[in-house]
C-alpha cells in the first residue's frame, strides 16, 4: 500500500488551485490591454484554453509527459490509465500530481492569446490551443521534466521559465508573425502607432492576480512541506517576489528616464517579466542573484518590447513575446550563472558546463516549438484561416464571432455600428454608382429670415474652453460676479498646438484631442464684460493650452417650466 502525506497532497493542491486562478490573471490583463470591443472574445480564449486543454492533457498530453518509453518521447497512453507511481513526487497522489501538472499546461496555451489578440478567429484559436495542449506542450516537458534527455543532462528549469512560458512565448511570436499587425498599427512608412487598452486598471487587477498565484506556480513545484521542502519553499517564496519587485522598480525608472514619464503598461509587463525570469532558478539562487535578475529582466523587457514592436514590426498587444518568451529564455540562462556554489557542487558540474546545458536546453526547446507551431499555423491559415476579415477586425470580434453586441451592457454601441457588424455583404441596391447630385439632392426648405430677438435686453451667451484643474476656480470668480447658472461639460478638443506628443508602451502616441471642460453661461444683468475680465483671470498661467473664450449673440431663451421667454426666463436662475 502506498503511503501518501496528507501535508504533502494539501500544499500541492493549493498550489494547483493557485495556479489554476492565472487564468483570470492573464484574461483580465489581455482585456485591459485591448480594446472593448474584443473584451467578450479575450475573455471568451481564455476560458476555453483551459477548458480545451484540461481533457486533451488527459487524453494523451500526459503520457506524452511524463511516460518512460524514451528520452526523447513519452508514451501514447489513451485517458491516462498506466502506472505513473515511478515518477510522483514523494507523498504524493496520482491525481494530485495530475491535476497540478494540468494546470501548467493550460498556462502555457493562454499565454499565446494576448500577442495574437484582436484580429485572430476564434475557430482557429481553439484549434491552435488545442495542438499546443495535445503535443508541443507535453513533448518539451517530457524532455525537461518528465526524465527525458534534458532532464538526464541536468538542465534545470524549477518552476518553468523554458518548459512553460517560453514555449508560450514563442508560440505567440511565431503567432503574431503569421497573421501580421492589426489594422492602423503601422503607418504607411512602417512608423508604429500606439494603439492603447481600453481599461488599463483592468490590467493591473490582472497583475496583482498573477503576482499572487505566482506563489502557488513557483512556491507549488516544491510538490511537497515535508523533509526539508517547507524551508525550500520559503526561500522560492522570498527570492520570486524579490525578482518581481525589483523588475517593477527598474522598469518605472528605465521609463522615466526614456520616456521622460514612468510608463504604467511596460511596468506591468516589468512585474510579469522579473516572476518569469526568476522561475527557473528560484529555487537555486541566492537573494542578491534574484535582485540581479530582476534587474535584467527589467531592462530586457523595455528594449524587447521596443525591438519587437518597431524594428521589426511584430504586432503584440500585450507584450507577451516579450515577457515570456524573451525573459523565460533569459532567467533560465541567468540561472547558469548565478547559481549558488552549494547547489552547483549538489549537481556534480562546473559552472561552464551547467551553463552549457542551461543554452542547450533553451536552444533546443526553442526549435521544437518554432517548427511544431509553425506548422499548425500553416495548416490553420490553409485551410480555415487565421485571421477575420477587415470588417469584422475594424468593428470588433465579439458581435460577429459570438454574437455579443458589447461587453459592457451600459456603453452599447449605437444601433448603426451593431447593424454594421452583423452583416458586411453589400446589398446589389449599393453596389450601384450614383452620380453625386443625385445621390446627395438639396433642398431649401425656406428662405433665411432677418434676426429676431425675443426681447430688448441683450441675452449673450459665452463659452469659455480651460483646462480640467483650473474649473473649480473659475466656478468661484463666475459665483464671485453673480453669475448663478452655467452648463458644464468634459469635451475633447486642440487649438494651435494641435495637441502633443505622449509615449505608450514605447510607441509615440500624438494626443490630438485634449481633455478640457467646457463651460457655457448666458448672461442679461451681468456685463458680458465682467464676466470675461474675470475668467481671464483665474484662467492665465502664460503656457500654451490655456483656453479661449467665445461670445455669441443669443435670440431666445425659454423656460420649460413656465412658458416664460427671454429677459424674464432667466431672472430666478441664469442658465442656458
């Protein structure tokens, strides 16, 4: 009878579950990062990876895994039914060790949806996520985990740098590569353009998810709180949340010096580049040595991003290549070298020749998964296609693709735009070419009449444009004057300037259109006068984007309530 530790199969099911909640991670930031009207879709890949993957990891994926037949390969063991108990962890149940592996598999098919977002089908998502899950996935972790060639060698990956995000982060490159940028993203120089996330806090609650459950992805792989592992856990623990934070650090002050302003999005990818940097080797490093590849990480993951999007034109709306493909390969090198002497001297090898060993495990993986993927993708773009079409692309994925008008029931688009998805066929009626008179007839319904006011006092109407932070006080010089009524608005807008110029992500991102307020008073008793000396005022700092003032002369006014017009409909509360 097999002995089992209830202490051992309860961490690792934490550890599980733990692991298993990064999918709400990685959806909420792949949603943030994105536009809304994709938000039903991301949401929509992300359930489904897992929810594909989890019964074909069961089918085949894990005796692929973790069977013995070879170095190189597992075994096809159909629903999962042989004897695995020569390669449980101690103290731990099959289905334990199952389910936990299950859960990593799942990571590594959802990292590939944030660089292909926005423009793929969801048909062939699901069958790419599905291939992954099936064989691409399973067979580099047999190599690496599962006793296969690697693993002899002593290549080491704790937690999954390699066998989990990079294998992901390729697949998403490769991805991003084949089905080429979204719409607008490039100029017709080649220039990027930023194209921003609709909800960037969305993202961050994202971040904060993945941070949490990385304690569960790095901390979990210990598979066991018994002899010794409790300590061993502690120390994965300390060191990934150390890499972390000093990625986050680093790539706020590496932003404020480059962009001149500390970039909120690559901070985030900087908090998810130092956890996938430090997965490999959490376990084998010392505090200083996980700060060290925080650091790089942090760095690595700006330039990445910057090369990715702009030198070579690969559209990745999440920087998902970047961080997992990029960092993962990068923390498993560092691991090479900055292992510490106790745990090198454990292994039997000198450093060169574990650092050997850690590129070779890189390299090699790294071929696998470029050729396997790639030819999924060729025979998906083959046969059903990757990507939707430009129509469906420009007015969003998740009416045509699942029929939902709007993620966000209270901000629906107008009637208009959800018609324009559904169907994009022209009509034979609009396929005709109407000359322009008689396409676009006009009529003149009556001649213009001489300006009538509707009573002798002089009703004026003036509108003054100012920045957002300088209402308040103009509010107060306007109630000073005796200005009682005025109708305020959030309105975007430029002048002379035509805007300025902001970075997002690395990309410039020319801001046209400004947040200014715009207020809008009608005056009788009050001297139009006045009320423009005063607003000057309270409005002038002498820098470009101030605001302007604008007055008109008003022919009525009437007052709903009352019937009254004019003069008299403005005497209890001056207010158009």
């Amino acid at each position: 009878m097999e002995l089992f530790s209830d202490v051992n199969i309860m961490w690792t099911l934490i550890g599980a579950a733990l692991v298993f909640l990064m999918q709400a991670g990685f959806a909420m930031c792949e949603c943030g990062f994105t536009r809304a009207k994709n938000a039903g879709n991301i949401i929509m890949k992300n359930v489904m990876d897992y929810a594909i993957g989890t019964p074909l990891y069961w089918l085949i994926g894990f005796g692929i895994m973790f069977g013995t037949s070879s170095a190189v390969f597992g075994t096809i063991d159909l629903l999962t039914l042989g004897d695995y108990s020569a390669i449980l962890p101690e103290g731990v149940s099959f289905y334990t060790y199952f389910i936990f592996q299950t859960v990593f598999c799942a990571t590594s098919a959802t990292i590939v949806s944030g660089a292909m977002a926005e423009r793929t089908k969801f048909s062939a998502y699901c069958i790419y996520s599905a291939a992954i899950s099936l064989l691409i996935y399973p067979l580099s972790g047999h190599w690496i985990w599962g006793g296969g060639w690697l693993a002899q060698l002593g290549f080491h990956d704790f937690a999954g740098s390699t066998a989990v995000h990079m294998v992901g982060g390729i697949c998403a490159l490769i991805g991003a590569i084949m089905l080429g940028p979204r719409i607008g993203k490039y100029d017709e120089n080649g220039k990027s353009k930023a194209i921003p996330g609709h909800n960037i806090p969305m993202a961050a609650l994202g971040v904060f998810i993945l941070w949490f459950c990385w304690f569960g992805f790095n901390g979990g792989s210990t598979v066991s709180m018994t002899g010794g592992k409790a300590e061993l856990a502690g120390k994965v623990f300390f060191t990934t949340n150390l890499a972390a934070a000093v990625a986050t650090v680093t790539v706020m002050i590496f932003t404020w010096i480059r962009y001149k302003k500390p970039d909120v999005s690559m901070t985030l990818n900087g908090s998810l580049a130092g956890l996938v940097a430090i997965t490999a080797g959490c376990d084998v490093v010392n505090p200083w040595a996980a700060a060290v590849i925080g650091l790089v990480a942090g760095i690595a993951v700006v330039f990445a991003v910057e090369i990715i999007d702009q030198k070579l034109h690969v559209d990745d709306p999440v920087g998902a290549v970047s961080v997992h493909c990029v960092c993962g390969a990068l923390g498993t090198l560092l691991t090479g070298l900055l292992i510490t002497n106790e745990d090198l001297a454990a292994m039997g090898k000198t450093r060169f020749e574990f650092f050997g060993i850690q590129v070779l495990g890189v390299m090699a993986t790294a071929l696998w998964v470029v050729v396997s993927i790639t030819i999924v993708f060729t025979l998906i773009k083959k046969t059903i296609g990757l990507r939707v079409s430009p129509e469906v692309e420009i007015g969003g994925l998740d009416l045509p693709e699942h029929g939902l008008v709007s993620a966000y029931a209270d901000f629906a688009p107008s009637l208009g735009a959800v018609n324009a998805g559904m169907s994009f066929a022209p009509s034979p009626a609009e396929e005709r070419v109407v000359d322009i008179d008689a396409a676009v007839p006009v009529q003149v319904a009556s001649a213009p009449r001489e300006k009538a006011f509707a009573s002798d006092v002089k009703l004026t109407k003036v509108t003054i444009l100012c920045k957002q932070e300088r209402l308040a006080a103009l509010e107060k010089a306007m109630t000073g004057i005796g200005i009682t009524g005025m109708t305020v608005a959030n309105v975007l807008g430029c002048g002379v300037q035509k805007g300025r110029t902001e970075y997002y992500r690395g990309s410039e991102m020319d801001l046209n259109l400004l947040p200014k307020i715009q207020v809008e008073i009608v005056v009788a008793k009050v001297p139009v006068r006045a009320v423009i000396d005063a607003a000057k005022k309270v409005l002038y700092t002498g820098h470009i984007g101030d605001g302007k003032i604008f007055v008109y002369d008003v022919e009525n006014v009437v007052k709903v309530r009352t019937g009254e017009e004019g003069y008299a409909a403005l005497q209890d509360v001056e207010q158009f």
